[in-house]
C-alpha cells in the first residue's frame, strides 16, 4: 500500500489536473477574474471546515502564513496568466519547475543543503525551458518566462510550508490564501470585469472547488512526507496535461519541444531523487553512529 503522503499527493496532482482544464477554458476571463472566484470558494469552504472542527482559524503564525498567502496568490495570478495564454503542457512544465526553486529557497529557510550535483539537474531543467522558448513558434516568450516566475513563487511558498510544518492545520495554511488576495484581486476587478456567460460560471465554480482540493491534499502531503519523497509524483500531471491538451485544445508541439519538456522533468526528478537517497544515507549514517555509541 502507498504511504498517506503519496495518496495525498495522487490525489492533489489529479484534481489540479482538471483544475488546469478548467482555467484553460476561461481565457477569455482575466486571470485576476478567475482567482476572484478561486478565493471566495476557498474561503467560505476553508472557513465553513475549519469552525467545525474548531480550530481556530487565523492559526499561530502570522507572519509565515501572511508570507505563504502571498507567495502563493502571486504564485497562482501568475499561473493563471501563463496558463490561458501558452499551451496546456508547456504550461504545466514551466510550473513544475517548482521544486528547484524549493530546494534553492530551502537553503535560506529551513536550513536544507544543496549539493553540487543538484545544481547540474538545475541547469539542465533551465537548459530545456531554453529550448522550449527557442524552438516552439505557439510559446510567447513573455508568458513562458512569467511561468518560470510563477514556479519561484510556488517554491517560496512550499518552503514556507516546510518551515510551518505541523505547527498549523492545513486548512489554516490555506485560509491565508483568499485573505491576502481578495482585497488585492478585488480592487482590481473593480475596473476590468468580465461579465460570465452560461458555462462559465460551471467553470469559474470548479476552478474554486478543484484547487481547493488540489492545495489541501498536498499541504496533507508535505505534511506527512519529506518533500523529496513525494514531489516527483507531481509529473504524473504531465501526462494528463498532454492528454487533454491534445483532445481538448488539438496542442501539438516539434519534437525538439517534447525533448525540451523532457529536460526540465528529467532535471527536477533526478534531483528530487539524488536528495532522497542522500536523506536516506544520512539516517544510516546517524542510525550507524547511535548504535556505536551505546
């Protein structure tokens, strides 16, 4: 059977998955738009769950879970911004590019350490986004490298996560998402708004439902793993991306763009699991010195 992390992560990976779909169809809509919607769902059933189970729902850490509020609505305007305006999959690849900047910001906030062949996979994960916006003539440079920002926000706030850890509940983490970016999205909306039409509002309402879905079960999951363990189970979104691209959207790409998307996963996983098997013989290594010890 798979560990709670790895279900969790499954899970969390399948409903962004559909939560992508969702925005991808709503391009006519502004980004800031539809995180209106994302953060009024999210609240109301963060905030619904929460009192039932009475936690408190402004949490402990105040200002880590502003800070992961933050990151995260720049993290998902940006998202939003590059997923409506490049194709599906190179989307999806540029964001999984998350995990080196987790690892990278790791190093100044809980204290992680970045090993000189993990800066390899890093240039070769950058070498493929290289190519991508070399080679693919549907890929506006501009949108491709707002997703590579996208990805340094989304890794500063799962490093915020990390420092947070089980201090908070998960819902609480993800209750300071629709805080901080309501007041900054709603002001915004104010002057572009976009009236929905007949299926958007579907859309605009599963956007809300499948991120918040999405954000909770890998909050579950980097609670209960290390992120080394279950990081690379986000790439199993990939291959949907290219699914529903292609029946969805008919997104067909060169093939030195498939060999650039293949670089910057090949990157983050060998990475995610060269620090795995280095956590792994560190705890030998401490297990070995305890034992000699006694």
């Amino acid at each position: 059977m798979f560990s709670k992390g790895v279900r969790y992560m499954l899970l969390s990976t399948l409903f962004f998955s559909l939560m992508n779909v969702c925005v991808k169809s709503l391009a006519h809509i502004p980004a800031a738009e539809v995180i209106l919607f994302r953060s009024i769902v999210s609240l109301v059933m963060s905030y619904v769950v929460l009192r039932k189970a009475r936690v408190p729902v402004l949490g402990s850490n105040y200002k880590w879970l502003i800070a992961r509020g933050a990151t995260g609505a720049a993290a998902l305007l940006l998202f939003f911004n590059t997923l409506q305006n490049i194709p599906l999959a190179t989307a999806a690849t540029v964001q999984y590019m998350s995990p080196i900047f987790t690892a990278i910001l790791g190093i100044f906030l809980v204290k992680e350490q970045v090993k000189p062949w993990q800066w390899v996979f890093f240039l070769l994960s950058f070498a493929g986004i290289l190519v991508i916006n070399g080679v693919e003539v549907n890929v506006d440079s501009f949108y491709l490298w707002i997703g590579v920002l996208s990805s340094v926000f989304s890794g500063l706030a799962y490093t915020i996560i990390r420092k947070i850890n089980t201090q908070e509940h998960p819902l609480v983490i993800m209750f300071y998402f629709p805080l901080v970016s309501l007041p900054v999205v709603g002001v915004y909306c104010m002057f572009r708004w976009v009236n929905p039409v007949g299926w958007d509002w579907l859309m605009l309402l599963l956007v809300g439902i499948l991120t918040q879905l999405g954000q909770y079960y890998m909050t579950m999951s980097y609670q209960a793993e290390e992120i080394s363990k279950v990081a690379n189970l986000n790439y199993i979104g990939m291959l949907y991306a290219l699914v529903l691209g292609y029946i969805l959207f008919d997104e067909q790409f060169s093939l030195l763009t498939y060999w650039g998307m293949a670089l910057v996963l090949l990157g983050v996983i060998l990475n995610i699991r060269y620090k795995s098997r280095q956590n792994k013989l560190q705890l030998k290594a401490s297990e070995s010195g305890n034992t000699s010890d006694t």
